[in-house]
C-alpha cells in the first residue's frame, strides 16, 4: 500500500476539490491509501456530502490552521506550526506518509518542506518540476520559480535530479538533458549559463546542449534546466498563450451562422486537441531534491487536475525517485563530476 498525505485545506477550493480528487484517485489506485489533513469537520462535512465517511482507505488528521494563499513563507514557519499544510509534510518526515500533496502557496509549501524534510546530500537547494505538452510527447522543465539566481553548480544538480526523475518514473534510459539559453552557439548566454554548459558537457549525462525558446515544445528534449525566474516566465507565458488561442478559437468559432456549423464539423478534432493540450492532465510540480517526495499541485486546480497531482506522487513514490537521486549523486561525486 501506498499512504500520500493531502493537504485538504490548500488551495482556492479547499476541500471543494481535495475531498473529491483524494475519491477518483483512489478508484483508480486500489493500492492507495489517503490521509486527509485540515479541519476535521469540514472534511468530514465534505465527505459525507460525498457519501463516503466510511472508507477504510481514508484516513483523517485533524489540523486546525490554514495557510492562506498570500501569506509571507518566513510568517507561515514562524506562526502555522499546525497548519494543515506543515502537518502534512510532518507526516512524511515521520513516515507515517511517503508523500505529501497541496495546492497551497507555493512559497509556503517550499519553505516548510525544506524546513522539515532538509535536501538531499549533495543538493544546495530544491527545485520545482513540472511536466509540459510538446508535439511529440513531453518534456520535464525546472526550475519553475523556487530559485531565481542560481549557480553553475546548482544548474547541474537541477540537470542531475531531472534526469534521474525521467530515468525513474518513465524508464528513460539516458533523457536528453537541455539548458535553456538566447542562442546555440557557444558564444551565447550569461557567464552562469556559459558555465553550466561546460559543466554538463563533462558530465556523464545525455547533455544535448543548449534549447532556445522556440524549441521548448518540439519534444527533441526529456529536460530542460533553467533558473526559476527564466523558468516561472516561460511557464506563466506558455498558461497565457494557450488561454489566448483557446479565446480565439472560440472567437473564431462563433462568429456567424456558418462558422457555428463549422464548429459541430470539426468538434471531434477540437475534443481530441483539447484533451491533448489539457493543462489539467499535466498538474502536478514535484519539489524536487528534498529527503521526501511533495508535490505542489496549481491553487485553481479542479478535481481531474489535483487526482492528477496525486496519481504524480503515487509514480514518484512507487519508483523511490528521492533515493535514486541520492545514489546517483554519491556515484558522481565519487567520480568527481559534482561537488
């Protein structure tokens, strides 16, 4: 069996979305058990709306705080000891869980996880994660807004964690890793990027070189490595251009009459594309090189979008990615490839 810790407060929905999502994953995971930390009476509540109180695969920790979605990281540690969303992660440290997940601030929800779990030996900071569409496939992106200056060493070690996410979970056995940059050449970029590139080129990774924007989504790459403001922009960026063609296409689509029935036409092909780009299906940012698995689920996410978020921690635990981080650190530091 499998136990995940669920920040059930968290979130713009709370348990609106929690209760349910937490439901669908397990029908879908028979070997998956469920903690559901918040305010017991309002979870409870949830349930029962849902007419599953009595699930023996549901198990509730009572918390009596929330964090709001717009509070200060260093006020969350300080004064929200038992917050639904520390509790949660407490839970991992304490094995009583093997992963957490929330939808709450983001901030929040790194500073605590950092605070409890610590990182992995060999790792200088946590990194966040995520999976993004592409025309052939997908491809793994960090780092998507935990550290906004980064070194060259710290590059690596993004590089390092997000190969071995891909090797772990998707049995891919050597991922093309890309750094994202202005350019091809060797000639471009900033002295850190310039730096890092030399740095995975003599590493023992699948290092492919430098990724331009425009390559982001062609799927040629299983990672991509960038600091987090880089990162953060590029995803915020990507969430918007793809509500902007959604609006246009329903623009388009309504227009006139004909338009209308064009619409009923080809309303097959709009499904299969929706589906396919889904930003739903794709919920679920890892916190990665901390002693423990959390996944950040979005704070609007809907119950397919946060069941998804919990079917990610399921694979990561399922394939132990915190430890295979770890061993593959220690061998390269044998080898002197990091520090």
């Amino acid at each position: 069996m499998i136990t995940i810790a669920l920040d059930a407060m968290g979130g713009d929905h709370g348990v609106g979305v929690t209760v349910p999502a937490a439901l669908e994953a397990l029908k879908h995971q028979p070997g998956l058990k469920l903690i559901l930390v918040g305010q017991r009476e309002v979870i409870e509540a949830e349930l029962g709306r849902h007419r599953a109180a009595g699930s023996d695969r549901i198990t509730l920790h009572h918390a009596s705080e929330v964090v709001g979605m717009d509070e200060p990281p260093a006020q969350v540690l300080r004064n929200k000891k038992d917050s639904s969303m520390r509790v949660a992660i407490n839970l991992v440290k304490e094995g009583a869980a093997q992963a957490a997940v929330s939808a709450g601030n983001t901030g929040a929800l790194m500073a605590t996880a950092r605070f409890v779990l610590k990182t992995l030996p060999g790792i200088d900071r946590p990194a966040i994660i995520t999976t993004l569409p592409t025309m052939h496939d997908h491809v793994h992106v960090l780092d998507l807004g935990a550290n906004v200056d980064c070194t060259p060493d710290q590059l690596l070690q993004f590089a390092i964690m997000g190969s071995i996410l891909v090797t772990a979970v998707e049995g891919e056995a050597r991922p093309r890793v890309g750094l994202l940059n202005v350019g091809e050449e060797d000639i471009k970029g900033n002295d850190t990027v310039k730096k890092t590139h030399e740095l995975l080129r003599s590493s023992s990774l699948n290092y492919a070189g430098f990724v331009e924007g425009d390559e982001i989504y062609t799927g040629d790459m299983d990672v991509i490595v960038c600091d987090g403001f880089v990162g953060n922009i590029m995803l915020k960026t990507s969430e918007g251009l793809a509500h902007m063609i959604a609006h246009f296409i329903k623009q388009e689509f309504r227009r006139n009459l004909l338009t209308k029935l064009s619409a009923l036409v080809a309303l097959p092909v709009l499904q299969a594309f929706r589906k396919r780009v889904d930003p739903r299906r794709y919920n679920g940012a890892t916190l990665i090189g901390l002693n423990g698995t959390v996944i950040k689920s979005h704070g609007g996410a809907d119950v397919l979008a946060y069941e998804h978020a919990i079917m990610e921690a399921v694979a990561e635990v399922k394939n132990n990615v915190p430890a295979r981080i770890g061993q593959a650190l220690a061998a390269m530091a044998a080898k002197g490839e990091v520090v």
